[in-house]
C-alpha cells in the first residue's frame, strides 16, 4: 500500500520472470524494461524489510547460515525446488494479465512462511533446521 507502506504479497509474477526456470528473461536489462526491478545487494538488504525470511541476503544479513537447499551450499539449484522455496509452477500469470484491481485476488501468504521441507535436510533426522545465527557474519536487525 503506497500510503501506509504495509505490503502484501502476491501470487504475481514480473513480467520478466520465467515461471518455469524462475530465472529472469533480460537480467542484464531488467531495470531499464521494469523500471522498479529492485538490485539486491548486501548494502541494501536492512532497507529491504518485505524480503522473504528465506531470502539469502536477508539470512547473512542477520548472521545466519544459509539454508541446505541453497545452490551455493547443495551445489545443485534443483534443491530449491525439493525444499519448496521456488516458485516454479506457483505464479498466476505475470503482471502485464492483471488489473491492478485483480491483484487482491491473488494475495498469498507463502513467501513470509519457511516450508517444512526448507527447514530440515532430507535425512538429517531433526539437525538442520531453520538456520540459526552465525555472529561472525552481518548484523542483527
């Protein structure tokens, strides 16, 4: 909401995203063609607060670990996938087949949730769950 600031999420996708690789269609001209394509970087994440808690900015940020399933960890992006973090196959359609009217239609509460699958690696038997804070690494919010 531009007025109070809260933000909702919903099921709707940039118009640039790919909703099966969940990869974007012109990274290297994104911000031109969609001009509020936000830049992730570390130095702006503390001003990111709608990131979602899986978010891996967002985790080292806060001097967290990152997660099993995270390709830089697994060493494969199809445990994203198998976590149940992608939103492969989980968008409605992208936002150029929506009125803006439509959207809350397709509010969602999924992206503030950690999915059971994320918080355990498979087979870990309870060891690995939501990671917790590694205070040699960022700052706490």
């Amino acid at each position: 909401d531009e007025d109070t600031g809260q933000v909702a999420y919903t099921d709707v996708a940039c118009r640039l995203l790919d909703g099966q690789s969940c990869r974007c269609t012109d990274y290297p001209n994104r911000q031109a063609k969609v001009p509020d394509c936000v830049q992730l970087t570390p130095a702006a994440v503390q001003d990111l607060g709608w990131l979602p808690p899986t978010c891996a900015y967002r985790l080292l940020d806060e001097g967290r670990d990152l997660p099993w399933w995270h390709p830089l960890v697994s060493g494969d992006p199809a445990t994203v996938v198998q976590a149940g973090i992608s939103v492969a196959g989980r968008t409605a359609g992208s936002e150029d087949s929506f009125a803006v009217m439509e959207l809350m239609d397709h509010l969602v509460s999924w992206p503030v949730r950690w999915p059971r699958g994320a918080k355990v690696a498979p087979g870990a038997g309870g060891a690995g769950a939501v990671p917790k804070p590694n205070t040699a690494r960022g700052s706490a919010r």
